[in-house]
C-alpha cells in the first residue's frame, strides 16, 4: 500500500502540493491526471525518494520495489531480448550466482527464489513484451545501436514491464507508441500484478487500463473510484455542488453582515448582532471553484477548392530504395476526414509525406490542385523549433510585415498567452511547444492538414479542443495517432495501410480494434489462409469461393460507388448555397462568380460519372446475387 500523508512541496517559492494525501491500495490501478505544470512527474519523483519532501511522509511496504521509465536504452551492441531480460535485476544475479554457487544450502536458495519469480519464463515473457511493443523476432535480435532514440524508449518501457515492480510508474508512456503498442500496453496494464499509477492524456487508456483517478488540483490529491470518465462526471458534479454551498454561504453571510450593520449601535438590538458577528467568524468559507482556463485552437479557414485536391493513379513511393507503397489509386475532396490504419512499419508517415510533397512518386503520379495549400505537423517538428527563440519571434519569423497585435493575437488562438507569447521555447511545457508547432503548421490555411500523431504532450482539455477545432475546420483532414478517441470523434473514413498498398477499411475502429489484440496463433499450428478457409467452411453445401469473393467485392464497390455519391451530394449542396447569394453575380465579382460556376459544371460532371458507376454496381450486384 502506498500512503501519501500531508505532503508539502515547493519549487522556487511555489508550492506543488500542500497537505495533500492520499492511500493507493495494494493491486491498484490508478491513473494521475490534474493541468500541465500541476505537479504530477514531481509526485514521481518524490514517491521513488529523487527529490525530498518540505513536509509529511510517502510510505511503501518494506522491500517494496518502484519502477519507471526514467531514460531510454542506451545505444550499444546488446541486444534488444537481452537488454529486456537484464531490466530484472535480481534475476540476472541470481542466474549468473546460480552458475558459481558451491553450497549446496545457497544452490537450493537461489533456485527456491528462481522458481518464485518465475526465472526459467523469463526469455518468453520478455519476447512476449517487444513483440507488443512492435519488435518482432528479428528485431528482437538485432543491437540497441541499431534503433532510434524513440525506439529505444520502448526497450526502456519493456524492461520495466519484465522487471514487473511492485509499483510501477508511467509518465505518459503512449507518447512513443503508435496505435498498436498503445493498445496492447493498455490491455497488459489492466492484468499487471501489482500497482500502477500512470500519468496519460490518453483518455481511452484512463477508461479501460485503471480502476481509479488520483487528480492533483490546487496543490491538493483527491482519489475518485472509476475510469476517466467517471471521474470526469463525479468531479463536475461535485463542482456544481460546491459552487451553489458558496453561493447559498455568499447569500447568508450578506444577511448576517446587513443586520449587524443596522443594529450594532442600537442597545436593544446589541446582543443579537453580536452573536451574529460571532456566527460570521466562525463560518468556514466555502470558495466557489475556479473555472478552468479554456483551451482552444483556432484554424484559418480556407476557400474552397473544386474535388478532388489530390488523386494519385498507380503511384509507389519510396526512400530510393524498393518502393515502400505501391499501386495508389486513391483520392482526397476537401471535406475528407480521413484516419491512416495500419501496424507499424506498414507506411503510414510514408504515405503522410508523400501527400505532404515531402516525397516524390516513383512511378504513376499523383495530380494536386494548383491551388492547393497543404500543412503538415508531425511529431519531430516540435524538436525542430529554437530554444532560444520566443513564439513571437517564431511567428514573426514568418510574417514579417505583420502587426505585433496580430501576431499576438494568432498566438492567443492557439492557447498561448501574453506571458508565454515572450517566453523562450526552451522554457515552455511540451505542450505549449506543441501548440506552436501546429499553429506554424497551420499558418497559410491549408486546404488539406496532415497530422502525424498531433496530440502528444496535449492535456485531455487540449485533446478535446483539438477535436473541436478539426470539427469546424472546412479543409481536408488526414490523422496518423494512437488516440483512438480523437480518431473515433473526428475520422469518417478509414484508410488501411498494409502489405504495401493503401486501400478503404470497411470496418470501424472498434473492429479494427479487435483485429490488432486478436491473439495469434500459437507457434507450429498456424493455418495457411487455405486451410483456414477450409476449416471456418460450415458442413452444408455452398457456393463455390470464387463466387462469395467476387458477392463480396461487388458489395465494395457498391457501398464505395454510394459513399462517393453522397460525399458529392454534400459538395453540391454547399456550392449551391454559395451560388444561391445574389451578391455573388454583382459586377465587382464577376470573375468571382465565374469560378465557382465553373466548378459548379465540373461538379454536375464528376456526379453525373459517380452516379452512373453506382447504377453500374448496383446492377452487377442485384445480378450476382440472383445467380
């Protein structure tokens, strides 16, 4: 069990925690959530002893071991299944004693103990880990210097996991996962054995992998008992009732102070204003609380472009080498919101590049609107700002003939104050450098926004912003991340980049979902997809499979033919509301009016092929399912 008793700490003068406290029960999971700068890694810290205490006392059973991941692996020629397997110290010793030990009293010991912590698992346990973190046997193999610092966070992260302490900490571990690896961390942290306290903005992971909710808020620690979104209801609730007990104590205390203001100097009334006074002093204030600051972000918006902004007919891609992607044959119409699927290694920031026009096609090509304005954020970009420069000067930096106000007022619409506005880079929170970051990115109104896993360092408030602000955007939108709830909130079209190729998911996220915990087949008695297809065939008669596969991509193309006929549906009727405003056909717009008629006609055409290709496929399937 881990107490923490009436808890002081300051930094520079400024408390983080005041009296706070708090008891996590043995076995708990528990997710650590409260505003940026709040405190949280601080409590880490002083939890695992790094940092000592102004007052109070944090206490933990005796022996008991705390584990977290405080660097990533460094680069060295060991590999990355030995690595992990060294992360759990007392078993290493204990294995290489094993192999010295002459007394036979120690020999029993150790083996006693290596049975206990279940040693001789240890190599498939480890594999187990890397494999759900995205290593594959031959990865697992190969040297630490052969992999990336982020990579190398989680070997860092697979170690702890193996060394499995009694009281594992995790400071936002999803930030250097993809959407597979956070999914399988969320489900492997609901089953750990022991204790868990995990700071995370990944609202999924708070719903599904804890139990509880420590909120740090005003230097204070309250535990509420559920997932985040529990917690999110409970403490709203309990915010409405706080500021209606300090509104009814605000009304009571006026009544209180006006009679004995009236009737302090008459002598009748002497004694009963005095007990009054006497009530006023003892009435413990209730203080309403405080509003939570709003986060937002704020979109340029675009003008509209005629469909399609971007297709691509038979293209590959690639970094020189073989191809990475090849055979695209894909399109992008500016209302698209469209999240890119796939394990990692498949392309998915490839094929962000390449529609960024940060990558040149190999083969095929890919057609872009003239016009066509593109902003891209990836996770990179945020360490590619100047530390020593401001976010104004940043900004200024790019418009340079823009008023300091304006500037200052951009700056504002992405959440960052006056204050932070003259604030070197190297001194904000990763989310304030996050926030600039997509502002930069965000800066010409691009008519298409590409953003590779966007929400890391962003707080939940920031996250729902975030969502808010994609909403109401009127550009193109494509998503890369392992927020599976901003993709649920944002995405309406699914791409799935595998085996090379990119092509439409016709499942939902909570499908695709399962297909990534699915557990695989054990070694040895994995099927080929025939004998699968044989095995899964039911005892009647059916169709032959040329036939069923041929129902189900005629079915395909029907619902694609659909979905393309709505999406322009849609098109039209915002175009006809533009057309519709008589101010348009006046003589100053004229070359305006022009435009959007010529596109309205390229509109009417593309309907007129998508309608009868839908007719086409309806017929081929309405036929194929008579015969």
């Amino acid at each position: 069990m881990l107490r923490i008793t009436d808890i002081s700490y300051s930094i520079e003068g400024r408390p983080l925690f005041a009296g706070a406290s708090a008891t996590i029960p043995e076995g708990h999971k528990v997710g650590l959530v409260g505003p940026n700068g709040a405190g949280k890694t601080t409590l880490f810290r002083l939890i695992r002893g790094e940092l000592s205490l102004d007052g109070g006392d944090i206490t933990l059973p005796s022996r008991a071991k705390v584990g977290g991941v405080a660097q990533e692996v460094p680069s060295s020629s060991t590999s990355l299944l030995d690595t992990v397997l060294a992360a759990d110290e007392e078993r290493a010793s204990l294995l290489a004693e094993s192999e010295t030990a002459t007394d036979a009293h120690r020999i029993a010991d150790i083996q006693t103990r290596l049975v206990d912590i279940d040693a001789w698992s240890g190599e498939a346990r480890a594999s187990s880990i890397l494999r759900g973190l995205g290593f594959d046997n031959e990865a697992q193999a190969r040297p630490c210097s052969d992999f990336s610092g982020g990579w190398r966070m989680r070997v860092a992260l697979a170690g702890v996991l193996f060394a499995q302490p009694d009281l594992l900490l995790l400071d936002e571990p999803t930030n250097y996962l993809d959407l597979e690896g956070a999914l399988w961390l969320e489900q492997y942290l609901a089953r750990y054995p022991h204790t868990v306290i995990v700071i995370s903005h990944d609202r999924d992971l708070l719903n599904r992998a804890v139990g509880a909710i420590l909120h740090l808020e005003e230097r204070q620690l309250t535990l509420y008992q559920g997932g985040y979104d529990t917690f999110a209801r409970t403490r709203a609730l309990r915010r409405e009732a706080q500021a209606a007990q300090a509104k009814k104590q605000d009304t009571r205390r006026a009544h209180l102070q006006s009679f004995v203001d009236r009737f302090r100097a008459k002598a009748s009334k002497a004694k009963q204003a005095q007990a009054r006074v006497k009530m006023l002093e003892k009435m413990v204030p209730i203080t309403a609380p405080e509003e939570a600051a709003q986060q937002v972000f704020t979109f340029p918006e675009p003008e509209q472009l005629s469909p399609p902004i971007i297709t691509m007919e038979g293209a590959a891609v690639g970094y020189g080498g073989p191809a990475i992607l090849k055979r695209l044959d894909l399109r992008i119409d500016q209302d698209d919101r469209i999240a890119l699927l796939g394990r990692n290694g498949e392309g998915k920031s490839t094929l962000s590049k390449f529609l960024a026009d940060k990558l040149a096609a190999m083969e095929g090509k890919i057609t872009r609107s003239s016009k066509l304005r593109i902003g891209y954020f990836a996770q990179h970009q945020v360490d590619e700002l100047h530390l020593d420069e401001t976010p104004l000067q940043h900004l200024r930096s790019q418009r340079p003939d823009e008023a300091q106000a304006k500037l200052r007022a951009r700056l504002a619409g992405f959440g960052l104050r006056a204050d932070q506005a003259e604030t070197a880079v190297g001194k904000l929170s990763g989310g304030q450098k996050a926030r600039l970051s997509l502002l930069l990115a965000t800066l010409d109104a691009p008519h298409l926004l590409i953003l590779d896993e966007p929400t890391n360092h962003l707080d939940i408030e920031s996250r729902e912003a975030l969502v808010s602000a994609l909403t109401e955007y009127s550009g193109a939108v494509i998503l890369v991340s392992h927020d599976m709830h901003l993709l649920s909130l944002v995405a309406d079209r699914l791409w799935l980049v595998k085996d090379g190729g990119v092509a439409p998911y016709n499942g939902d996220l909570d499908s695709y979902r399962a297909e990534l915990l699915a557990p695989p087949a054990p070694a040895g008695k994995q099927k080929s997809a025939k004998q699968a297809q044989k095995a899964a065939a039911p005892a009647t008669p059916s169709a032959p499979k040329p036939a069923r596969d041929e129902r189900q991509n005629l079915k395909k193309a029907l619902r694609e033919s659909e979905a393309r006929v709505a999406k322009l549906a849609e098109m039209m009727e915002k175009l006809d509301a533009i057309m519709a405003d008589p101010k348009l056909y006046s003589a100053a717009r004229a070359a305006e009016a022009e435009r959007w008629s010529k596109k309205h006609a390229e509109l009417r055409t593309a309907m007129t092929r998508a309608e009868g290709l839908w007719l086409e496929a309806l017929e081929k399937f309405e036929a194929a399912e008579k015969g």
